[in-house]
C-alpha cells in the first residue's frame, strides 16, 4: 500500500505539472482565466507535496493532518467539477477522471494515516 500511495501522489504531481504546462497552449495570452488555469495546476502540485511529506514522515500526525485536509478539499472540488464535466466535455478531459481517483485514494490514505 506504501507503494501504491507514493505512486499517486507522484502522479498528481506530474498531473499537476503538465497541467501548469500546458498554460500557454490552451490560453494563447495570459489572460484570467489563464492565471486560474495555472491556479489549478499548482493546487494539483501542492496537494501531492503534502502527501509526499506525509508519506516520508509516517510518525508525524501534522503532515498526515495537512494532507487529509487538501486531500479533502480537492476532493470536494472533484465531487462538483466531475457532474458538471459529465455533461459537457470529460471525453476531451480524461485526466480529470485519474486525477479524481488519485484524489480519493490520496484521501483515503492520509485519513488512514491520520486516525492511526
């Protein structure tokens, strides 16, 4: 499970970091909506810090609490962003649907860790 764990956080991490990449790309100039595109990326960036700084401090409840709550409100954002993608556009967006799993399952862990 230490495994599976660690996976996906890196894999948040590489999710958020494309995510932030792929800025310009999507936006042509840097616009709002540019800077809240980049927003959602370091968000996804944070959060898998938090858990890799949960996952390499076992014995420490802060990390394991800190994790919990990003943990939870990403997946809070999930539970409204999947819905309303579901009827728009997910087939264009299939990130969103790992980076979701990766989320529960993140919350899942440091829940665990939290109430050890």
């Amino acid at each position: 499970m230490k495994l599976i764990d660690r996976i996906l956080a890196w894999v948040l991490l590489v999710l958020g970091c494309v995510h932030c990449a792929v800025t310009f790309v999507v936006h042509k100039t840097f616009t709002v909506e540019a800077i809240w595109f980049v927003s959602g990326g370091l968000v996804l960036i944070f959060g898998a810090l938090l858990n890799l700084v949960r996952i390499a401090r076992r014995d420490d409840t802060l990390p394991a609490r800190a994790s919990a709550l990003a943990n939870l409100l990403l997946f809070a954002l999930f539970g409204i962003a999947v819905p309303w993608l579901l009827h728009r556009d997910l087939k264009q967006n299939p990130q969103v649907i790992v980076a979701a799993i990766a989320v529960t399952a993140e919350l899942g862990f440091s829940l665990k860790q939290c109430f050890r």
